[in-house]
C-alpha cells in the first residue's frame, strides 16, 4: 500500500511561490524560523520615545565584540534592529537608510516612521512571490518619533508589520515578552522603559550581562533623535538592575 507523500517531499518547501494544499508558504516559514534563531532583541514604547535593546554574544574569544553593531540609526529620528542572517539585515537596514534620503531629498521633511516600514515590507513581501529569489532571513524592529508620536514596528519576512506597544524577538522572545506582558505600563518613563526592556533582555540571556554584551538604542520624543547609550550609561542601568 503506497501513501501520499508529505507536502515537503512534494516540492512544496523548493519554491518560494508554490502554496502547499492547506494554503502554507514554507519557504517563508523557514525564514521566520531563521529569524527566531536570532540574538533576543526587545523594544519598548512610551509616550516619551522608544527603546530597543539587542543581546550581543561572544561566540569566540578572538572576537572583537565591540565592533558588532545590533542596534543602528537609520534616520535621525529612527533607530532599527534585527535578528536573524546578519546579511540579510545589512542589506534591509541599508535600503531603509536609502528610502530616509529620498524621502527627505524629495519632499524636505523627515520620512514617517510607518511609511518607511510599509515600503522596507513591500520589498520583504516581493521576495516571497517571485521564483528564483528566497525570503529575507529576518525580522525587523524599526523605532522612531514622527509627527504621529512615538512608534514601534516589527517587520516580519512575509512582508507583514505589525505596531506594538511592547514586544520581544529572537531566541529568548517568547521568555522576554512573558516579562513585558507583567510589567508594561502605558504611562511609563523613558528612563523605566529602557530598565524593562534590559531587564527583559538580561532574564534570558546565557550568563552575566555586561556593557559589552548589551546595545541599548534609545529614541526620545521631545528631540525626535535617534541615539546609542554610551557603556558609562549601561553601566548605570544595569547597576539599578541588580545585574
């Protein structure tokens, strides 16, 4: 007796545009899976501005860790992570630098935050119908300050984005949005929401945290720019930590 064979040997997961019988892109699941594997990454949104906060590891003592960069400025007012293939997310975070640019060059004013997201997806989304290309191994988590006020999206590699209040990527996600859903607030300060999203980051991550292994971006809605905390500054929250 012979049996029908499983929808991956079929040929479903081998092409980017071919949907499996129960209407399932594999291919873009895969990269969604590829995303999960990546560094825990944590954004948090107030009334004050925004903050991401990246785990960065030292996979090997000849690394030069200070050199890895988890968190950049893709505007003035607009700072982005990812986790995932780091390729990938050079080349995302690279097209976004480039949309800020034309935008600013176009119509003199800074880009909005959720028109740049919208068209970083419409490129995600592009690579998920066409044959011959592959999804983009990420996932994006874009902060900024616009006239809309403060904003906080995650661009997924099937070209969704999603706005959140709160929320955590990569290996230990699951964990750190367990400690975001227990202890956000909307009418936190800035201050009090870079401590969450460090504390959310540092519950998950394997061994001490320290100011090499953190990346703390940090939009502030009265200037509308985008900045990195220095270590001198890490060092100050981890130390309100606990950590």
């Amino acid at each position: 007796m012979s049996f029908p064979a499983p929808p991956a040997m079929m040929g479903y997961d081998r092409s980017t545009s071919m949907f499996s019988p129960d209407g399932r892109l594999f291919q873009v699941e895969y990269a969604m899976e590829a995303a999960k594997r990546g560094w825990t990454m944590v954004g948090v949104r107030t009334a004050e501005g925004v903050v991401i906060v990246a785990e960065k590891r030292k996979t090997s003592p000849l690394i030069d860790i200070g050199q890895l960069e988890k968190v950049y400025m893709v505007d003035e007012h607009i700072g982005a992570g990812f986790v995932g293939f780091g390729s990938d997310g050079r080349v995302l975070i690279d097209y976004a630098r480039l949309l800020a640019v034309q935008y600013k060059f176009v119509y003199g004013e800074p880009i909005p935050v959720e028109y740049l997201t919208r068209q970083v997806c419409d490129l995600m989304q592009v690579y998920t119908q066409h044959g011959g290309v592959r999804p983009f191994g990420v996932t994006l988590m874009i902060a900024g300050v616009d006239e809309a006020g403060p904003k906080l999206y995650v661009a997924e590699p099937s070209g969704q984005y999603i706005s959140y209040k709160a929320h955590g990527l990569g290996q230990g996600g699951s964990q750190a949005v367990e400690v975001l859903q227990k202890e956000y607030r909307d009418d936190m300060s800035l201050e009090e929401a870079i401590l969450l999203g460090m504390k959310a980051v540092t519950t998950v991550m394997e061994g001490k945290p320290s100011t090499e292994t953190l990346e703390v971006g940090v939009v502030e809605a009265k200037t509308r720019k985008f900045r990195k905390l220095s270590k001198e500054e890490l060092q100050k929250f981890l130390e309100k930590l606990g950590a």
